[in-house]
C-alpha cells in the first residue's frame, strides 16, 4: 500500500483537508480599539475540524505591532509558521497571531500572510 505525501516528502493523512479562497469581505481586527489589521482580499483558509481563518496580506496588516517569536514550526499540510505577538500600547498578547514564512508547494498564497486568534483579538466583518 502506498503512503500519501507531501512535497518534503513527510506522510500526510490524505483525509485532512486544506484549502483557499480569496475573500472581499471587509474584515477589521483591533485590539481596544485599535485597528491592526483591516482588508478586502483575506484567504479564507479551511483545514481539517479547525475554525475556518482569515489570512491577511502583510500589506493589509500594521506589523509594526507585531513580533515573530524565534521559535519556529512546521506544518506538514502547509509549510514552517511562527507566532506573532502583538503589541499596542501598554498591551502584549503573546501568541495573538500567526505567519507562514515558508510555505509547501501545495499551499503557497498563504507565504507572509497573518492570521489572528479571535480569541485574542477582535475580528469583525465589517460588511460581506
């Protein structure tokens, strides 16, 4: 019997799904008040049982509120990730985010996007 891989290589089960879609929705995400991140062309990525999340292009998001922890993760179904924690203000929420900073060949347009805890941070959709 033959095993299901990925592009590395690593197994994967072939049953856990993943995919993409461009979205239009105006979508905010504040932290009180304060919008970190507001965009009309997030990736609505589903996996698996997981919550569907929005990804946010880097030039949609105000990263100068953001830092990456120097712990890196892999993902075998979408590449190598690291938290990101946010600041704002007096505020730090550790592990408020995340981003793919390399990405697998099957999933690519997720490279250097950003997607947020909602319960770290408010995400709203402003308008579909």
């Amino acid at each position: 019997m033959s095993q299901t891989v990925n592009s590395l290589g690593e197994p994967i089960n072939p049953n856990h799904t993943v995919s993409a879609e461009e979205s239009d929705a105006h979508v905010v995400v504040e932290l009180d008040g304060v919008v970190v991140a507001e965009s009309r062309r997030t990736l609505l990525v589903r996996e698996g049982n997981y919550p569907v999340r929005r990804y946010f292009p880097p030039d949609d998001v105000r990263l100068e509120h953001l830092e990456r922890d120097s712990e890196t993760r892999h993902c075998p179904y979408k590449g190598d990730w690291s938290h990101l924690t946010l600041r704002v203000g007096d505020q730090t929420i550790g592990n408020a985010a995340w981003t793919y900073h390399t990405v697998l060949e099957e999933f690519p347009r997720i490279l250097d996007h950003v997607a947020f805890y909602d319960t770290k941070v408010t995400v709203r959709v402003v308008s579909d």
